[in-house]
C-alpha cells in the first residue's frame, strides 16, 4: 500500500527533473531535488550528501550515487561521496571501478585539506573510505602510506594509527588474506597497548576489537577486550564503565548480527553471557528482546517485556524504556504502555527541571528535551487522545519553551487533529502556537504522526507543504518505512577513524 501511494506522489506532485539520477519510482530523486533546492549552499551539498549515503549504504544503489555526485558543489563533500563509491565496490570487488573512484576521491583539494591543523571532519571520513577502499582491493601498502600522511600531530596519534591498521587487517582477512590480516591486527595491538592515556588505550583496543568482530575473529575480539582495564576520564570526572568489556564485546557481536538480521546466531553469543548488567543495553538488544517477546504468545510476551522493563529501570536506559512501552503498544497493551510513559515523562520532567533550576547559567542539555518530545509523540499515537499531551505542554515547566522544541509533539497534536477530526483541537493548537504552527519543522512532526500511524495517504500530503531541508528527510525516512529500516546505531561503522 505504500510503494502504490508513492508512486502516486511521483506521478501527481513532482515532476522529475533529474533524469540522469534515478528511476521516478524511488524516493531518493525527490529527496535529491528537495536537497538540490535549499538555499544555503552548505547545507543543500550536506543534504545532497547524506541522501546519496543512504542510497549507498542502506540500498547499495551505486548507480543513483554515480549519477548524483555532480550535483555535489563543495570539493570535500565531493570527495566523501567518491570515496564511499569507492569504497563499496572495492567490497563489491569491483576493483576496475572502485580504484578510479579512490582516486578521484583523494585529489588535491582533499589532500590540502588533511594537511590543515583542524581539518574538515567530512575530509576525515573520506580518507577512512579510501584507506579501506585500497585495502579491499589489495593496495595495502597504498592505504597504509595515505593514512601515515595524515596521521594528527596530536595525542591521539597512536589511537589513530591502531584503528587504521585494525581496519586494513579486517578488510585483509574478508578477503581471506590471513597472514596479512594478521600483520596489520599484530601492528595495530602493539600500537595500542603502551598507549599511556588509559582513555585513549582503552578506545583503542574496543576499535581493535570492534574490526575483529568485523572480521570474524570472535575469539581474538575476546582476547582484546580482556586487555581493557577500568579507567577515569578526567573530563568527565567519573569512572568510565570498562570493567565490564568481555561482556560489551559480546554485546558488539551480539548486535553485529543483529545488523545483519541473523538472530539466531545473535542469540547463542548472548547465552554465552549469564548476566546481561543493565548498563550494557544498547538500543539494537532492545530491539532483539522485542522481536523475541514478540514471538511468543501475548502474556507471555507481556511478561518478558516487564522483566526487561524492571531491568532497563534501574540503569536509567530512558530510550530503551520508551522502545519496551512502545512494543506493550504494539501488544495490544496499551494501558501498561501508557503508564510507562507517564512515569517516564515524570522523571525526565523532574531532570528537566532539576537542572534549569541549578544550572541557570546553562540551558538544560538538549537529549532531555529530544526524550521528552519523544514520549510526548509516542503517547498520542498510542492513546490517540490530546489531553494528556497537551497539559504537559502547557501547564509544566516545559510551557516557557518555544514550539520547536517539541516538533514532533505538536506535529503530532495537529496530526491527531485531523486523524479523528477534531477542529476544536486544531483551532486550539493553532491559537496555542500562533505563527509558529507553520514551521516546516512542525509539518515534519506531523508527517512523523502519519507515518507511525500508517496513513501513507496523509504523510504524503504533509510533505508537499514542508521547506526543501525538511521535505529531503521526509523523502527519505519514507524509504526507510519502505524497507522497514532498524536502527543498529550501536556498532557505528561510518564513524571516522
């Protein structure tokens, strides 16, 4: 139902005018024009950019990212995209193909760039590209003489050199080059271990570690975490939680598959584990444990969910708490997933006001804020009521904010409006938040509400009145609904090095 909607959308609203790019039967064109036609230059190659990456990464559609490239303006973007292009078919091995990309990727522009003192964090991404690019297609003493040309004159060096050489190791034993993959790893753990700043020593060997897992070398990543000891970052003031690392490692193998949509095998690694210590809970095995309560009959599921609630609860794993109400929802228990809510709003609401009331001087930090419009959405589409809602925007502390700092609950509000065809509601929403109420921003919540309710009709409808910048995102969340797109944010492997 919504691939047909979709390409409604392409046939009535949007003529295709880049022809070059793509099929109109795809959401990137659209989320390419829209990037295209944002005024500011910087943020429309930015955009540009992040629409060919997902094309690249979530839909290996290296035709649409060769095609759009030139629309890119600024020569370090540029060269990010050619280097993913790049990079991907030197996995793909594509060597022919990949080795020219590399090259056009790593132009002088780049290299000028690398060589500032503070570089541009885009150039950095794309010289961890074309370092592995050129490892996957064999070049490794390329990849590794580009990499020692850029090393930073910092601290962090010898970090920095045990991830490079950890990375060209994973791609050397994919290609089932052992002897050398077992060079590079060798190089990058003798690299990492004398490393004085524990900090430092530490985020090194989990990256090493990290590439192992890549590379299928379960039991050295094992190995490495062992070398972890529990240390202090004195910028934080408070110990950093690495005493726990053989079991984080199972964790990073754990949702690796869980990436790659194997659960069996993402279930045998976690029965390896005893006891999974509640502060070890990233997002990717909450979403294992829903999938797997899911499985089973309703009480039962039910039952498993509140175990893992009451564990989630004494770590403070906020977001993770908000996952477990919303598959209550999607159980058809509704009631316990509002009272989660509710509490969980309560005790953000309390942090919110704690910290506005002792940090005067500062505002509050912004993830609280992002939680809360967050619980506030979700409690709308599962109540499908505003009354709740819109008391705790109006009445708490939260009611001095400006709109925009919950977009997607008052998006949601004019969504609800709507959905049940309330105009008492709309009128009063729109009185609330006078001018504001058109802010693309808030369009976007509202198409956000469409989408989670699976009225494809209206979310297209929504995006038509959105600004180019907002307009390009909804494009492309709506082709991650299309391939039902998990967020495995726990192992980031587009991070730079």
């Amino acid at each position: 139902m919504r691939l047909i909607y979709f390409t409604l959308l392409v046939l009535l609203f949007i003529p295709v005018t880049l022809s070059n790019a793509e099929s109109p039967d795809t959401p990137f064109v659209q989320a390419l024009e829209a990037a295209l036609s944002i005024e500011d230059k910087t943020k429309s190659d930015a955009q540009i950019t992040d629409v060919i990456t997902e094309s690249l990464f979530n839909f290996d559609n290296v035709e649409f990212a060769k095609n759009s490239v030139q629309y890119i303006r600024h020569p370090i973007f540029k060269s990010e995209i050619l280097a993913k292009i790049g990079y991907i078919q030197s996995k793909q091995n594509d060597c022919k193909d990949a080795l020219k990309y590399l090259g056009l990727a790593y132009d002088d522009e780049l290299r000028q760039d690398l060589g500032k003192e503070l570089p541009h964090y885009r150039a950095e991404i794309a010289l961890r590209y074309i370092v592995e690019g050129y490892s996957f297609c064999d070049m490794t003493d390329k990849a590794e003489k580009i990499a020692l040309l850029h090393k930073p004159q910092v601290l962090k060096e010898k970090q920095y050199l045990a991830n490079v050489y950890s990375a060209i190791g994973a791609a050397q034993q994919i290609k089932n080059n052992m002897r050398l993959a077992k060079e590079y790893f060798d190089k990058a753990l003798s690299i990492a271990r004398p490393i004085l700043d524990e900090t430092h020593r530490s985020d090194a060997l989990r990256n090493i570690a990290k590439n192992q897992i890549v590379a299928g070398l379960y039991d050295q990543a094992l190995n490495t975490a062992a070398q972890i000891k529990p240390t202090n970052d004195p910028s934080k003031g408070r110990a950093l939680p690495f005493s726990s690392f053989k079991n984080k490692v199972l964790v990073d193998l754990a949702c690796y598959y869980l990436s790659l949509n194997d659960f069996e095998t993402a279930n045998r690694i976690l029965i390896r584990q005893s006891v999974l210590e509640g502060n070890l809970y990233p997002s990717c095995l909450v979403d294992f444990f829903v999938s797997e309560a899911k499985a089973l009959d309703t009480d039962k599921a039910i039952k498993a969910l509140d175990i893992r609630y009451a564990s989630l609860l004494r770590y403070d794993k906020n977001r993770e708490i908000l996952k477990i109400a919303k598959a209550h929802a999607s159980l058809g228990n509704k009631t316990r997933a509002l009272i989660i809510m509710d509490r969980l709003f309560q005790d953000q609401l309390k942090k919110y006001t704690y910290e506005k009331e002792d940090y005067s001087s500062s505002s509050p930090a912004p993830s609280i804020l992002w939680l809360i419009d967050d619980i506030i959405q979700a409690y709308i589409v599962v109540s499908k009521e505003d009354q709740w809602a819109y008391e705790k925007l109006t009445t708490t502390s939260l009611s001095d904010l400006k709109a925009y700092n919950f977009n997607k609950s008052w998006g949601a509000l004019i969504g609800l409006s709507a959905d049940i065809k309330d105009k008492e509601l709309r009128n009063k929403v729109d009185l609330k938040l006078g001018n504001e109420a058109k802010l693309s921003s808030i369009l976007f919540g509202t198409f956000q509400y469409y989408i989670e309710i699976d009225d494809m009709e209206a979310a297209i409808q929504t995006i038509q009145t959105m600004e180019p910048i907002e307009k390009s995102g909804a494009y492309l969340m709506f082709a991650r609904e299309e391939l039902d797109l998990d967020d495995y944010s726990y192992l980031d492997f587009n991070k730079k090095f």
